[in-house]
C-alpha cells in the first residue's frame, strides 16, 4: 500500500514584485503565504489542465463562456479552418 506524503519544494528568484503581491494576497485571504501560494498553483492547474471527464468538461467550457462572453459557432470554425486556404 502506497502511503501519501507531502513533498517539499524551494521556489527560487521570486522577483520583489511577485512576493510583494502574494503576502497581501495572502493576508487578504487570512492565510500564510506558502498555504496562498499552494492555492494559486492549485487553481491554476485545475483551470489549465483539460478534464478526461466529459460532463466536467462541458462545464468548464460553460463556465467560460458566461464569464467571457464568448461563444464559437461551427460557422467560426468552418471560416478558422478555411483561412488562407486558396
């Protein structure tokens, strides 16, 4: 039986600017920075990462376009993939 453990990482050359931002965005949020640094590296990989989940996937893609607005229809698609072809 494989046991979980957590694994320790040094995080190097943060610019001033960046350190900055992630202690207030941490005190703002009532957290210590490694845990706020933790959490935006965990966000950001659930937002990057595809779902092999079709329905998750889905709603990813509906969560998107109400926050952006932006919707793709087959005729945007049909004219991407035409563009430039003589």
């Amino acid at each position: 039986m494989e046991v979980d453990h957590m694994s320790a990482m040094t995080i190097k050359s943060v610019s001033p600017r960046l350190h900055r931002s992630l202690k207030r965005r941490a005190a703002r949020n009532h957290r210590s920075l490694n845990s706020e640094i933790l959490l935006c590296l965990e966000e950001h990989l659930r937002e990057t990462e595809p779902s092999n989940d079709p329905k998750e996937f889905l709603a990813g893609v509906r969560s998107f376009r109400e926050k952006t607005g932006v919707f793709v229809t087959d005729k945007d698609l049909d004219q991407a993939i035409n563009e430039g072809r003589p």
